[in-house]
C-alpha cells in the first residue's frame, strides 16, 4: 500500500501541488527491510527501519501510517499526534479497535487524524459523511464493502459455483487472501460499518456492539431460490436508526453485517465482483449511492493523497481541526441489540418429504407469532431429505432464534436451518 501511495505522489503529486498551491516531498519512508525488492522504486537514501526517526524529525509534517496491524501502527500514530503532527492512515483494523481514543488524542494535542482509505478503498465516503452531508441527520446506511466476498457472491450467481471453489480461484487471483476469514467471516465488513456507523451518529460503536456473519453458508441452491423470489444475496452492512423508544436514549441504532436478500431491480443488486458500494439516506437529502472499487493499490492510494491534500491545506491554512475527525455528539445513544430487531426474512430447511411436514413447521412459527408469506418446495430433489423455503413476514430476531431452535428438533429436520435477512430499503 505504502509504495503505491508513493507511486501515486510520483505520477500526480505536481497536479496536486498545482491545485493547492502546496508543494509535497517524501522525506523519508520507515520500512521493515530496506533491503527488500519492491515494484516501485524508492531511493535508498529516503528508506529507513526506524519508524521514530520519521515520526519525530522536525522537517515532517504530515505522517502517514500505511503499515497495518495494531501494535507498531497505533505507536506511531500516538507518537505523531503527541508531536501535533497530522496523521493519514488507511488502518480499519486500528481505527475499530482505538478510534474513539486516537481522536481524542488527535483533539488534545490540536491536531488531526485523516481516514479516508480505512473504508471503502477509493470512494470517499468518509469525507461524505464527515462534509458534504454535515446537515443531515442519518437514518439509513447500507454498503457493500468487502470486496472478496461480493467477488465471491457475485462468480457464485453467474457461474451457479460452489462457495468453496470460487474462494480457491479467488485466493488464486490474489482477490482473498491464504487465510480468508477476515473476509469471509465478515469481521473486515464489520471494522468498516463501525466506522461509518460511529461517524453518522456521533458516538462510538465497539467491535463486540455489531452484530456479524459472514457468507461461508450461502449455496448456490440459496442464490438460486432467492432468484426465483425477485432477489439476489449481498453481504449488506447496514446501519438502521431507530426512535427512542422505552430506553430514553435520543439515538439508538441497528449496526450489523449480513447476507441478505435484496431486490434484483434494487441499485445495490447490481453492484458486482470486486466493487463496493454505500447508500446513505439523510432525512434533508434523501437516498445518495457512492460506488467504486473498495480495495486495491491505486483505489486506497487515491484516497490517501485526498487526506494528505488535506493535511496539507489544514496546515498551511492553520485549520489543523477545520473538520474534526470524530465528534462526539450523541453521549447516550446505543446499539441496539439484534435480538430486538425487526425484519423479513428467508428461511431454508433441509426437510424429510412426508405429509404434514409444513404443518408441523409452520405451527412451531405460529406459536411465536411468525407468519408465513410464501413457501416453495421444488420438485426433481432425491435422496433422504428435501429442500424446503419459507419466506417469513416481519418478525424479531429474538422470535425467529427461538422458533429455529423449536424447528430443529424436529425428527423430519434434516441439517442446521439457514436464516437470511430480506431487506427492502423502505
């Protein structure tokens, strides 16, 4: 990442000198081993192993952290903003972790932290939420953000393949990595939605707060089925804002990530392979979609040299907290636990075929108040069991927990029950 932000400073670093009327030099570059071949060619004499002798000397102004990981990256940060020097970095994992506290540090010492690249590589929704939407309150964000897992999604729906043998091929192409849970387990999806969820509504959300699953359970029979429905599977991170309701508390929230059904015809069903989207809805400005690539040397680099552009503009303007990383301005509000959630959902049940099955089913739904919208049990499957589908109306999920864990006990129950979420952006 850092040498394709370096790359990038090479290629258009006049252009943007031009349009700000600053001018950029990279003094130095701390890397692990100065002795490592590297694709892009950076003197010898601006390398170095000792990230401090970046940091603290005094002809830095702008630090950017483009290392990764948790321990190394949040020293060098704190040192930098300690020194009142401005950070970029495009670090998710860090942010999620020690977000809140990096700001604060940020706002004590007067200075700034810039994260435009810790979510969804070269669409700039951080500065979406941060600037140019300033006057709307949030009620509705929905993104795709993992680029591996919609690159996955999508190859599983035109090719009919296997989640297993797309990821293979993925981690072939270099779009998953050897050890793909991160990804595919949704915990990547769910560092970002944190951020964008924390930024909207002005308190912070902690990791353990978001509710997450991942895609390893989505079948192509799944993809099939939501097809026939009007539907096409996404993994959808999503923030809901819910009234006040009997806690008191001004702003509560639903922040999660998940597979779920969204409307074929819907904008977001179309947005395929390895690009990411977001659609924010403010209650001035209504629906906004941002798309592009969500990952990628020079989609993450793009939005690095956005914030050292503004780094650069802050300091010369001596506006170093023109727009503060992260205000705090909802002390009370909370997530909402996602047993108190509402929503639609799809259910696939590997059941035995015989008389009085769906019945017997449909009773356990009743008697915690689930309703049935629609069933499909397809014709031409063998063997010991069948595949059965049941769309269900608007139910909690505490209500649909309670009736899977009733419905799997069932002798004619075949296999774990699969449960998605069906979203219609209402």
């Amino acid at each position: 990442m850092g040498g394709g932000v370096y790359h990038a400073l090479q290629r258009n670093g006049g252009l943007i000198s031009s349009r700000l009327g600053v001018k950029f030099r990279v003094s130095q570059v701390a890397v692990r081993d100065v002795s490592k071949s590297r694709p892009v060619d950076i003197p010898r004499a601006r390398l170095t192993q000792d990230w401090r002798a970046v940091v603290e000397n005094p002809e830095t102004d702008i630090v950017c952290e483009l290392m990764g990981g948790v321990t190394t990256a949040k020293a060098v940060i704190t040192t930098a903003l300690k020194l009142g020097k401005p950070v970029v970095t495009a670090n998710k994992a860090l942010l999620s972790a020690c977000g809140e506290e990096l700001f604060e540090l940020a706002k004590q010492r007067g200075t700034s932290l810039y994260y435009e690249a810790s979510v969804a590589g070269g669409i700039p929704i951080i500065k979406v939420l941060r600037e140019a939407l300033i006057g709307n309150r949030i009620t509705r964000l929905y993104g795709i953000v993992n680029g591996t897992c919609n690159y996955i999604l999508t190859r599983m729906k035109l090719e009919g393949a296997d989640f297993s043998a797309v990821l293979a091929d993925a981690q072939r192409l270099g779009f998953a990595e050897a050890e793909p849970s991160l990804d595919v387990d949704g915990h990547d999806g769910a560092q970002k939605i944190g951020i964008l969820a924390s930024l909207a509504h002005g308190f912070w959300v902690p990791p353990a707060q978001i509710h997450t699953e991942g895609i390893r359970e989505v079948t192509p029979l799944d993809i099939q089925f939501a097809e026939q429905l009007g539907y096409t599977i996404k993994l959808i991170a999503m923030v809901k804002k819910f009234d006040a309701g009997r806690s008191g508390k001004t702003t509560r929230i639903q922040v999660s990530i998940t597979p779920t059904l969204v409307p074929s015809s819907h904008v977001l069903a179309n947005v395929n392979h390895v690009f990411n989207a977001v659609l924010v809805r403010g209650d001035v400005v209504g629906d906004t979609l941002y798309y592009g690539r969500g990952a990628g040397q020079d989609a993450t680099a793009s939005s690095v040299l956005s914030d050292i552009a503004d780094a650069a503009l802050d300091l010369q303007c001596h506006t170093e907290q023109r727009v503060p990383a992260f205000v705090p301005h909802e002390n009370d509000g909370e997530v909402v636990k996602i047993d108190d959630t509402i929503s639609r959902y799809y259910l696939r049940l590997s059941v035995v075929d015989k008389p009085g099955t769906l019945a017997r089913i449909a009773a356990l739904l009743g008697q915690s108040k689930i309703g049935i919208s629609s069933v499909i049990q397809p014709e031409g499957h063998e063997g010991e069991s069948v595949p059965l589908i049941l769309m269900i109306h608007d139910a909690s999920f505490a209500a649909m927990s309670k009736a899977l864990t009733k419905i799997g006990r069932l002798p004619v129950i075949k296999g774990t029950p699969v449960l998605f979420r069906v979203e219609n952006f209402e």
